[in-house]
C-alpha cells in the first residue's frame, strides 16, 4: 500500500506540485466513492426492492442482512436506496449554501462600505428567518420533497458561510500581496478570485464539508418531526421510524445504528477527502 | 496544558458521579403513592382550558354521570336519573354524602350553577344554549332540565362535564383562562394539591371529607413524559406504577418488552374508537359509490391489522360502529378481494385504455388521487398507497402536520385521509360516529363530508328519540346505512391496552376514559 | 452618511424587515390559533367561539393586525397566548430562565473547550493523536442529536441509573435541577464542542503557514507560545462569529434535547407554538431572538478589530 502510494506519488510529483496522498486521504476517498457508488448504483446493489414487503421486526440472518423493519421491508435495501437522499439533500444544500455564502461573504468582506452593509443587512434578517414554519408552508402547498428541502436548506444556511468568509475577506484585504495588487491595478474580481477566494479554502472547506454534515442530520431531524418526504428512503427517515415503532425500545440496535452510522461514515469520508486537500495546500505554502 | 486539561476533565467527571449520587434517595415518603405515567403532557394548569388537564380534573371534579363499563350511563355524582316521555324533561338526584375538600358541602346548587356557568363560558357546553331552557331545582333537591325539545343524549353529554363549586367559580369570569398550579378545591375521594409544570407532575391528596369508599391511597401522581420512550423506560424502572393515555393505548410496539419483565398486567379492552379510510366525498371519483365499494375490497384488512396493530384488534365490519358500542348490529364483514374490486372498477367505467397500469377515470384522465397525511399515519398511508396501486389506482402522499390537515380536510382540499375516532367522537353528534360525517358540523378532527339528507333526517331522529327502543331501531339503521354506503371504510378495530405493575390491582375500566376514573381509584391498591 | 450613521441605518432597516417577517411567516401556515384549539366536538360556527376568534383579533382584516401588532411591540406588549393561559412575556421568562441555564454553561464550556482543543489540533495537524481526537468528535456531531441523546439516556439513567429519566426537576433544590440538567448539558456541550474543534482546527491551520507565525518560530518561541499568544487570537475570529449566532439562537434553545429529555425550554415552546399556530407566542419568541442575534452581532463586529489589528474599523 505505501509503496503503491509512493509510486503515485512520484508520478504526479512531476506534475505541477508534490501531491502527497496520505493514508487517510486515500481512505476518505474509498468511502466516499463507495457511498456515491451506492447511490448511483441502487437498484443493482440492493438484493430486494426496499418497498416490497416481508415479514415485520426480523432479526438479521441470511435472508436478509439487516433484518426488516415495522412494515417488513428489508433494512440493508433501504439502507442502500436511502443513500441517494443524503446525497441529494447534503451535497445539495451545501453547494448552494457555500457558493451564495462565499460570494456574500467575499464581496461583503473585500468591498467594504454600502456592500458590506447591505449584505450583512440581509444576512441578519435571514439568520432570523426559522426554518422549521417554511418547511410546514413547503409542505402544506407543495410537496416536501428532498430536492425542495435541500434547496430551502441551501438558501437559509449561506449566512453563516458568508459571515466567517467576511470575517477572513477583511483580514487578507489587508495583507501585503493584496494591497500590492491593488496598487498595480488589477481588477476586484481579479483579486478576490486570484488572491483572496484561495486563502480563503482552509475556512470555506471545513464550513462546506460541515454544511454536508449539518445538512444530513437537519434532514434527519425533519423527518423525525415527520415533516419529511414520505417518497423517498432515507437514512433519517430510517432512524425515524426506528425509534417511532419500536426499534430503540426492543434493541432492535441493525434498524437504527445502521442508517447512523451510514450518515457518520459518509460525513468521515468527506472531511477525510477535506483533510487530504489541507495538507496539499500547506505543502505547498511551504515550499513558495 | 495538557495535563490541566485532563485534570479539568476528571474533576467534571468527580463531580458528575458525586452529584448522581447525593441526590438519590432524597425521596419523602408520605403514606402510599400511586404513580402514574400519561404522555398527554399539560401546558397549563386550567381545568377547563387545557383538555388534558380537564381529563385528570375528573378525579377531583367528578361529572354528574359516568358510562359504566358496559355502555350504559350509571350516575356518579347524581343518584339517579330520568327523563319524561316526550325526552324534553330530565331529572337528576344528587347524592346526599359528597363534600367539598375544604370542607363545604357538595349540594345541588353547585351542579345547577356548573351547568348555567359551562354553557355560558364554556365552548364545548355551547350546544345547551340552543337545548336547555331552564335548570331548577325541586324541593327535595332534585335537579330538573327544562329542555324545548327532546334530546336524548343529555345524561351521555353529562358524562363530560365536572362539576365546579360555586363558592370558587363564581367570582372567576373566564374560566378558559383561568390557570391555577396550587390548591384545586374538589369533591372526589382527591384533590388536586398542586400541578407542578416544570416537572411535570399532578399532585392529588386524598379529600379529607370523603365520606364514600375510602380509597386504599393517600395520595396520587400523575407524571406526564412527553417522551413515549422514556415513559416506557420509566414504567419498566419502576418510576411509575401504571401508564394512562386518553382515548389511547399502550404503543404495541412496545409490550413485548413489558411482558418479558413479567412484572406487568394488562387490562385489555375492545376500543369504540377506530382508524379508518376517511374519503371526499364531494370530489370525483370518491362520490361515486361503486368506487368505493371497490376500495373497500382492495385493502388487505390481515395486512394493515398486522403491521400497524401488531395483531391486537380485529377486521372490522363494514357497519363501522364496533362491536363494543351500544347496540352494535351485526353487518357484512369487509373483505379483502383483489379480483372482485377489480371487477367492480370495470364494470363501473374505470378502465385502463393505455395498459400503463393506471385506470382512467369518468372524464378519461388518469386517477391520481392525494392522500393528506398526518405524522401518526404515515406507515398505514404508505400501505394504503401499495394497495390502490394494485387495483391500478395512483395515489401520492402528502405529509402534513396536524393544523394544516385541519385546515385542508376542512377547505376540501384533498382526496383521501387516514386518520381515526376517538372514543367521545363516536359519541357525539347523534352517536356511532355520525359526528365525523354530518356535513351541518364542522370541529377539529372531524370530516363533515355526507351531505345526505337522509343521513341528516337519521341524525336528527337519533337526537329527537324518546324511548331506548327507538334509539335501537336507529342505531341499527345508522350501521346499515355505513354499510351500504361506505362513507367512509374501517381499516380494523383495534385493542386499548393498559398496562400496570402487577403489584396494583382492582383496575376498572369504562369505554370513555379507560382506567382514570373514580371507581378505578376507589377500588385499586397495592396486594403485594 | 458617517460609519456610525450607515451602521445604525443597517441595523434598523434590519429590525424593521426581520419584525415584518416575525409577523408575516407565521400567518403563511396553514391555520390560525383557532384552528387545534378547542376539539372535535365544538362547532366551529358556534357563537362562542366567534367571540373567542374576536377576543384573538383573528376577525380583523390583516393590514390592522399588522398595525395593531407594531403598536404593541412600541408598547412593550407581547400579548397573550390563548393555548397556554398566561401573558407571553410571563411564559418567556419562565421557559428562557430554564433554557439559559441548560444551554448557557453548556455554550460557553463547549466553545472554550473547542477553541482550545482545536487550536492544538490544528497546530498538531497529521500527528496520530491528533487524527484520533478529530474522528472522535467528528463522529459525535455527526450523530443526530437526538440518537446520542436518546442513547446516553438509555445508558445512565435506565441502565446504570445515575440520572433522572425527565423532568427539569423532581424536587426543585439547586442540587436536584443540577441533577436533571447534567446529562443534557452534558450532550449540548459536546455538540457546540466538536463544532467548534473543526472551526478552529481549520482557521488555525491556515494561520499556521503564515509569516509571521514563521518569524516567531524564527524568534526562538516554543510551540506553545507561537499557538497561543500569536497564532490564537487571529485564528479566533471564526469563533467568535459561531459564539455570536449561537448565542443568539440560544433561545430557540435544544429542541432535541427538550424533548428527549422531557424538559419545557424555549425549544420546545417555540415548537409547540409552531404547531398549534400560537401566533402571540411566536411572535414574542421570535422577537427575543431578534434583538439577542443582532446585539451579540453588534458585539462581534466590534470584537473583530480588537482582535486582530489587521482588520482596521475604517
């Protein structure tokens, strides 16, 4: 295994800078591409049909893996088509939570002045805005499906984004490189996508793979109130009625540490992935 | 600093584990408790403004009558009762031996008072505005009810009302609003002591001036968890003696596990309320009445008992009413017949001309039909969804929470609900269910959507009835009529079980309010 | 407009905006406080509960009830919630007193132990220990909140019976409520905790390649001295921002945990506002939290320039 990494290593390090993939680089992205897999690969990868219905409350045997749940379907099929909902609603609502939050926050924090204040302004007012009454309007007239939450999720979530990246926007406005930019009249745009935007990665990385995270477990917090989308599997939806019917009382400990820890392993594996990237990037810090 | 963040570390773990320690046994012992765990939390302390609360007041504040186990209404706080031949006068005689617990005495003035003061302020006694003319009382203390015209439900009605002393209600102007976490004066064998909202907990004391039964406690508890885990945890624990949910039972899910400690009984009892397929009736094609028939052979009655039941109920029969309500008739059993309610479609003109599998309708657009969903009824729905699709019918769910499915259900806005009758819904209006489909009304949990004169004229005429017979006659009509007309279709009736430490026993159970009720608390004590 | 004037503008346009929306979102449900109030048996065209719907000022057309709900707000007057039988401002106070005691020492504990643990963390990035700290605690807040709570229950207070099973108190003496209230600190501490460890984790391993972290290595400083007297303060900013929101949100309080732990915090009467449409109730909690978020993001703005001399307040 490290010989192997050795050998990538060296093949890359005649690319444009040493890449070193460490172990848990290498570990991250395993799991990471096995839960996107699982996600993409659904129908072939389960051994039934996650709505077809067996026999209620099965322990685990050979038949089926996991056990059934209250309504007899089999766990370890759900498990793999609930993959697709966390994908959809994590990476969802934190793309688009990140990306409204790092341009706020990089125009709020460069620019200063009337820019900075309205944007700050409207991060205020939607910080305030509670997420749970919208998602009752959601589902009163529309239906609450996983692309709408993850998108209502993605659109009240990029101010805390914003804030941080503002926060350091005004810090490296004010060093050296920049000011010198500056001078030498290159366009704001320019500045803040070459100079501040990749200074500003080793705060915006851990708020998005955070966001993913934060953004599986609100979906799993929805769907324990009930508000969730009853159409889809999902992993929250699992726990949900893990506990609801009699899962967490009776032990039935595969029905709801599965789906748990599905939603802990996929998140590991995104800051693993994260993780590798920082160790680039100080690298070659480094050796500038 | 390292090393001092270890040091933190194990300091707050000392302290954790000192703390856990000092305040266990600070328990005070004051004669024999009786606990009992309810998920129906209080929000706040108002006999008559949190319905929860009114429930737990009848131990304090007992209602004039009561249903007795078997159905029939027995009096409580009244001795007797009876009502004249043309149902527009009703007598009631209040027992001579029932003291207020600060020592006043219970006399029939306190009942005419409550009843003119619930009427006025009260909205759910609304209704005695428009029925009862004048309340009096005769020499020999009999109260009279002076109705303008027959109503021959009067003494069920007073099965829900508690009777409040005039000498504390009377100075309040809005008892809706009137919250009070100390002292509750009441005439029951207990008295509410103190309502503790913070920890959730009802405090009553044994009435000093009880002169009934004397019961075998001195005082009762009444823990409210807002969580049904750790209720159950706790009853298992021991932190509680017996559980109590209104118009509820014990999740089934969960009894095993009660079970295996062999340390609990059940009393187990046959529910007058019921889950069932609720349908508009005012949109296509659920107007039609072969659709529904055929819907009602296309659910699997075995399936959903099993799955949402757990087994603990029955199929039910297409007359609705079950089988432990007052003159229950006997009608067709609903069956479950894939070939038959496909038959049934086809004949009636819903055919399936592009073979996707989904039938069209009378107008030839596909059925798509909108289930709105409450949170509680999300498994049996997801169910029901499979079993349309099998006869080619497309359904979809929507998830709502509780006020937006009053709100919808009420503007019409939907195709089908899950959703169920409590024990009191069944009664009221004209009894066996009518309240939930008699269009002229419009509450909280109810559909409203028969909009027949012919169910109206049934109703009325239950209301009107003047003799026990007549009112046989039309019970038995009502449940022909459900099962002729499907309404709306039950999905199984089901078993209210509540379960106990096996330590108590003498539990009494009625219909309406399950194991709170007087008797229960006068009969019930510790054998081991 | 001067920067004291543009920031006040700010500010106000802000309230005004975010004191419309306290007003308009919870009208958006479906229902109004009317709607699961009474129960199934009372018909809602009754002539009692017409009065009920004006004594409520629900009869009224909208635009009034906007106007008559900013006069009251100018009067301090929170209103009366008709679900809960008690002046807003009475049912506030009591809720808050409880959810800043849950909440507060669990906020400040988690977020010191965070900042400190994740400043080494990051300094510290690639060693083993450093890797096993981050996955510990990254999987604790990857764990819904109320599966880890839920469990930790099961665990000490049914297994092993250390704790209460619910309640914010059984007898009411200090040392009881402490009691009750330790496990749930406990589970808030270590999610605002692990939070925390990440956010700063990532700021200070940025800093960490700075310049003038490498000038005071060059300095001759220990390891220990670059982190904490240099590297900290710059890489605390991030935090402090996270403080600032949560203390704010402090109020909406665990709502999780409430209920898990079957305790009446702002959380759980914020919710059960929600859904029984309790639009006094709402509206005051919403309200509280307002004015707590804009103030501690007051307090922020100014503790950034304090903090790192790099951002000027120009």
């Amino acid at each position: 295994m490290t010989d192997f990494c050795e050998r990538l290593n060296e093949w890359k390090g005649n690319r444009l800078m040493p890449m070193i993939i460490s172990k848990s680089g290498w570990l991250g992205l395993a799991f990471f591409s096995s839960f996107l897999l699982m996600a993409a690969l659904s129908p072939v990868l389960a051994p039934y049909d996650p709505w077809y219905r067996f026999e209620p409350y099965l322990p685990p045997d050979e038949l089926h893996l996991l056990g059934t749940n209250d309504l007899g379907q089999d766990i370890l099929s759900e498990l793999i088509f609930g993959s697709r909902a966390s994908v959809i609603v994590g990476f969802g609502a934190a793309l688009m939570s990140t990306a409204i939050g790092t341009a706020a926050g990089l125009v709020s924090g460069y620019f200063r002045g009337m820019a900075d204040e309205i944007i700050m302004g409207i991060t205020d007012i939607f910080l305030m805005i509670p997420q749970i009454p919208l998602i009752i309007v959601l589902a009163a007239f529309l239906r609450p499906s996983l692309w709408l939450v993850a998108l209502l999720m993605g659109c009240l979530w990029w101010t805390s984004t914003a804030r941080v990246v503002r926060s350091k926007a005004l810090q490296i406005r004010e060093t050296g490189y920049v000011q010198a930019n500056r001078s030498l009249g290159f366009s704001s745009l320019h500045i803040m996508l070459s100079d501040v935007l990749p200074n500003i990665t080793h705060v915006v990385m851990p708020k998005f793979l955070l966001s993913i995270a934060s953004a599986m477990i609100a979906e799993a917090s929805i769907s324990f109130l009930g508000l969730g989308d009853p159409t889809m599997k999902s992993w929250g939806m699992m726990i949900n009625f893990a506990f609801s019917r009699g899962g967490f009382l009776n032990g039935l400990w595969w029905w709801y540490m599965a789906p748990g820890l599905c939603i802990t392993l996929f998140v590991l594996s995104v800051v693993l992935l994260g993780s590798m990237l920082e160790e680039r990037e100080s690298v070659s810090l480094r050796l500038q | 600093m390292r090393r001092s963040l270890y040091l933190l570390a194990s300091l707050l773990l000392l302290c954790m584990l000192m703390l856990s320690t000092a305040s266990m046994g600070a328990e005070e012992a004051t004669g024999e408790v009786l606990k009992i765990g309810s998920p129906n939390v209080i929000k706040s302390a108002s006999i008559l403004g949190d319905s929860n609360m009114g429930v737990f007041a009848h131990l304090s504040n007992p209602t004039l009558m009561k249903m007795a186990a078997d159905g029939t209404i027995k009096g409580l706080t009244a001795g007797s009762s009876e009502v004249s031949d043309d149902g527009k006068t009703w007598k009631f005689s209040i027992k001579d031996n029932l003291y207020w617990s600060d020592g006043e005495k219970l006399t029939p003035v306190d009942v005419q008072f409550t009843f003119n003061y619930l009427a006025e302020n009260y909205p759910a006694a609304g209704w005695m505005k428009n029925t009862v003319d004048n309340i009096s009382i005769q020499e020999d203390g009999t109260l009279v009810f002076s109705l303008n015209k027959p109503y021959s439900r009067l003494n069920l009605e007073f099965a829900t009302y508690p009777i409040l002393a005039k000498h504390i209600w009377e100075s309040i102007d809005d008892p809706m609003e009137y919250t009070n976490e100390g002292e509750n004066v009441g005439f029951g064998p207990f008295y509410i002591a103190s309502t503790d909202l913070g920890a959730g907990v009802i405090y009553f004391k044994k009435n000093p001036y009880w002169k009934g039964t004397a019961p075998k406690f001195d005082s009762i508890e009444i823990h409210t968890f807002a969580n049904m885990d750790v209720l159950s945890l706790a009853l298992e624990k021991g932190d509680v003696d017996a559980y109590y949910k209104y118009a509820g039972t014990y999740p089934y899910s969960s009894i095993d596990k009660l079970k295996e400690t062999g340390n609990f009984e059940f009393v187990e009892k046959d529910n007058i309320g019921l889950i069932f397929l609720g349908m508009n009736l005012m949109k296509e094609p659920m107007s039609d009445l072969s659709f529904r028939k055929a819907i009602s052979y296309a659910i699997n009655y075995s399936e959903i008992l099993k799955l949402d039941a757990l087994g603990y109920g029955k199929v039910p029969n297409s007359g609705f009413v079950p089988p432990s309500m007052m003159n229950f008739k006997e009608t067709a059993k609903l069956e479950y017949n894939l070939t038959q309610a496909k038959g049934i479609l086809d004949g009636a003109g819903y055919k399936d001309t592009n073979g996707n599998g989904i039938l069209e309708g009378k107008d030839g657009k596909e059925i798509k039909l909108t289930f709105l969903t409450r949170t509680d009824y999300q498994r049996p729905t997801e169910l029901m969804v499979d079993y349309l699709k099998a006869v080619g019918i497309d359904s979809e769910i929507k998830n709502v929470d509780s006020s937006t499915w009053i709100k919808q259900k009420d503007a019409g806005e939907y195709d089908l609900t899950i959703t169920r009758s409590t024990p009191w819904g069944m009664l009221m209006h004209a009894n066996w269910g009518t309240g939930y489909f008699d269009s002229r009304r419009t509450g909280e949990g109810v559909l409203h959507v028969l909009d027949d004169a012919k169910f109206h004229q049934l109703c009325d005429d239950i209301l009107a009835a003047t003799s026990e017979d007549q009112l046989k006659d039309y019970a038995y009509e009502v449940q022909d009529y459900y099962a002729e007309n499907l309404p709306a279709i039950p999905l199984y009736w089901n078993l209210v079980e509540t379960p106990y430490n096996k330590a108590f026993q003498g539990w009494y159970s009625d219909p309406l309010y399950g194991i709170f009720n007087v008797d229960s608390f006068l009969s019930v004590e510790k054998t081991q | 407009m001067s920067l004291t004037g543009r920031k006040a503008a700010r500010y106000f346009i802000a309230i005004f905006l975010i004191i419309t929306f306290n007003f308009a979102i919870p009208r958006s449900m479906p229902g109004d406080p009317l709607t699961n109030l009474l129960g199934e048996d009372v018909i809602l065209s009754d002539s009692s509960v017409q009065e009920l719907r004006s004594k409520m000022g629900l009869d009224k057309p909208l635009w009034q009830q906007y106007i008559e709900y900013w006069q009251s707000i100018l009067r301090l007057d929170l209103g009366y919630s008709f679900h809960l039988h008690k002046p807003v401002s009475i049912l506030l106070q009591d809720r808050m007193k409880w959810t800043l005691l849950l909440a507060g020492p669990a906020l400040i504990l988690g977020s010191a132990l965070g900042a400190i643990l994740g400043a080494r963390a990051g300094w510290r990035s690639g060693s083993r220990r450093e890797k096993v700290h981050t996955g510990i605690l990254l999987a604790v807040y990857c764990t819904p909140p109320y599966f880890l709570s839920l469990i930790s229950l099961y665990l000490f207070s049914f297994q092993l019976g250390l704790f209460p099973l619910k309640g914010l108190y059984s007898t009411g003496s200090a040392a009881d409520i402490a009691h009750h209230l330790l496990l749930p600190a406990v589970m808030m501490t270590l999610f605002t905790l692990s939070r925390n460890y990440m956010i700063m984790r990532g700021s200070v391993l940025q800093e960490k390649s700075s310049l003038y972290a490498a000038f005071a290595r060059a300095k001759g400083l220990y390891d220990e001295q670059i982190l904490f007297r240099h590297i900290f303060r710059n890489a605390l900013l991030p935090i402090i921002t996270l403080l600032a929101l949560d203390f704010g949100f402090i109020l909406s309080g665990a709502l999780f945990i409430e209920i898990v732990f079957s305790m009446n915090g702002m959380g759980s009467l914020i919710y059960d506002a929600l859904l029984s449409r309790d639009y006094p109730v709402l509206q005051g909690s919403f309200l509280i939290i307002t004015i707590m978020v804009v103030s501690a993001n007051l307090l922020a703005d100014l503790l950034y320039s304090r903090l790192d001399p790099r951002v000027k307040w120009e």
